[in-house]
C-alpha cells in the first residue's frame, strides 16, 4: 500500500510537471508565432505600398483627379460600400473608419514591361467628331503600348480622369487606338472630354489596385481588382492570421523640404495634398494562438513613435512618444499575448516621380 501511494504520488508530480511544460511551451511557440506572422504580414503590405505610384506619379498635377471608368455602359468608379475600380488618382489611400482596424488600398500601374506616360499631340481627341478623332488619340510616342492595355486620359488634378482600353497595337507610330465597342471599356463617346495638345495619358496596364484589410476573424485579407471582371469583386485573400490591429498613417512633407515632418490619417483632397504624401507608417498588432487561464495582458499594446516627428493622438512614454493599439474590444483581450511590428514605407515612385 505505502508503495502504490508512493507511485501514485510520483506520478501525480510527473503530470503537473508536464503539464505547466506543456503550457509554457505552447505559449512560447504561440509567442513565436505571433512575431513571425506581423513580420511576415507588414512585409507583404510593404511590398505593395513601396510600388504605389508607378506609372501615374510623374506628373503630380494630376495626382487627385476623380476617376471615371465605364465597363458595359455602366459607370464602375462609383465608391460604392464594395469598389469595383478607383475614384481618385492616388498612390496609396488609408481608410481610418475603424480606427483600430484601418484599411489600405494600393494603386499602381502593372506591365510586363514599362509604363510611360505620353502626352497628347494635335490633332486632338474630340469624342463629337466624325472620322478617327473619336477613336484614336495622337501621341507624342507609343513605346510600352500593347493590345488591351488599360489608359487614362487627364487633364490635371481638377477634371475628371477617363479611363479606356487599347483595342490594337499600334500600328502607326504616334497613334493609340481606341475603337467604339457595346461591351467593355470603349462604350461610344467615352471618354467624353476633349482631349488637346499636352494633355497626359498614362499607361495603367491591366492595373494594380490592391486593398488590405482585416476580417471580423482577424484574418489579414487581400481584395484585388480584376481587369477581366471589372463588375464584380473578387473574393477576399487569406493571408495571415491573429491579425487584430491595423493603423496606418499618411507621411507627409507639409514645408516642401522633402523630408516628411508629420504623420496623420486625413486623405489629401487635392492635387497639391496628394504631392505632400512621400511615406506611410504603419503598425500591425499580432497575437499568440494560445488563450491563457491567467490574466497575461492588462494593458493595450504600446506604439512607440520615437520624438523626432509629430503624429497626433501621442502621449508621452519614458523620453519617448507612444500611441496606444486599443484591442480592448476584443473578447476575452487579456487572455492572449500581443506583438507590435511596425515600419516606415517611403514611397519611391513618388519620391522619384517615375
């Protein structure tokens, strides 16, 4: 008897032993795996936001320009709840609705090759004329055109922008064409303005518009607009999961020195606004898989911004700044462990204007 209680007890320590390993190993694997997702998760939206920009950002005098993009008769750029196509010519736009949650959309030009913009040269591209003028714009140079490539015509940052497609090669060097059709981008007389000498067109390709957001799972998803699909959304992209925080802000040079000297979440209304935005800073909040017993987290995670720049909604945290990541609105929030990654991402395109 005195040695079955000793082996029971024996046992029993060995159990509890194991057990509190157990754990610790679960939440230091979950721990691991929390940095390795925002790491892995910032990259991917880093990736894109470095790209904003190309192809359109050359000229900022139309950076801003309200979209106008019709697919089988109907207008598509209508910022509806759910965008089939962009409204505004922008690098880069940061949906702060939810402000623990925002949302990131990227804009760039996507070609195999090159994109170039061009400008137009006389005569001019008059959608009332008779003949080619409504079909076919004339060129400064055709170099990075292709068959089926999305283009859109601008004038500056205040008119409207119009999208159309190439329907041929160019077989004319200083030609673009543009053939009326019932179905897809070239409905008859769109684009509607007159297009002069000077005027910009800019080569889109088949156009990367892509939106990164966090699902009501806290999954870190991807919406990509289709060229081929224009009229539908395309299913969100799982990409990451225990994504629960998301904030972003626009990094922007408001004295024209080239440095950004303030950080905000305001979307530039115009064109000079726009010209400001050089880099976007983000944090994401990640957390372990592993719910734990024990109250582990009593505090929402701290953003530490540094002292050199301004961004509003900071208070002060040792000699440093800090933003505070609310997640307090998650169930059961103190019952998880929580990692910060954060970055600064210069937009090159626009620094460069290419």
């Amino acid at each position: 008897m005195v040695a079955v209680v000793i082996g029971l007890l024996t046992t029993l320590c060995i159990t509890q032993v194991l057990v509190v390993s157990e754990g610790q190993r679960r939440t230091t694997t979950t721990g691991s795996d929390a940095q390795v997702n925002g790491a892995l998760a910032i990259d991917a939206i880093q990736r894109d936001i470095q790209m904003a920009g190309y192809g359109f950002s050359s000229d900022p005098a139309i950076l801003g320009c309200a979209i106008s993009a019709k697919y089988n008769g109907a207008q598509i750029a209508t910022g509806a709840a759910t965008p089939t196509f962009p409204t505004v010519l922008a690098p880069v736009q940061i949906d702060a609705t939810d402000p623990t949650r925002n949302i990131i959309r990227v804009l760039a030009s996507a070609k195999a090759s090159y994109s170039i913009p061009t400008r137009v040269i006389a005569p001019s591209y008059d959608p009332s004329s008779a003949g080619t003028a409504k079909v076919v714009f004339s060129v400064a140079s055709t170099l990075g055109v292709a068959n089926g490539d999305l283009f859109l015509a601008a004038k500056n940052g205040v008119s409207l922008c119009e999208v159309f497609q190439v329907t041929a090669a160019p077989s004319i060097d200083g030609q673009i064409n543009r053939a009326n059709a019932a179905t897809g981008w070239n409905p008859s007389g769109f684009p509607t303005a007159t297009y002069n000498e000077g005027d910009l067109l800019v080569n889109l390709g088949s156009l990367i518009d892509r939106r990164y957001s966090i699902s009501s799972a806290n999954v870190l998803q991807l919406s990509e607009f289709s060229a081929t699909a224009p009229a539908t959304t395309a299913a969100p992209v799982d990409l990451y999961p225990n994504v629960v925080g998301l904030q972003a802000f626009y990094g922007k040079d408001t004295d024209g020195d080239g440095i950004v000297d303030t950080y905000d979440r305001t979307t530039p209304t115009t064109t000079a606004g726009w010209s400001q935005v050089l880099s976007v800073r983000l944090a994401l909040v990640t957390r372990s898989a592993q719910y734990e017993k024990e109250l582990v987290s009593t505090a929402s995670p701290l953003w530490n911004v540094g002292t050199t720049t301004t961004i509003s909604g900071t208070a002060a945290c040792g000699t440093s700044k800090c933003l505070t990541l609310d997640i307090t609105a998650l169930p059961d929030w103190q019952h998880y462990r929580y990692k910060v990654s954060d970055t600064v991402v210069p937009l090159r395109n626009m620094l460069w204007s290419s």
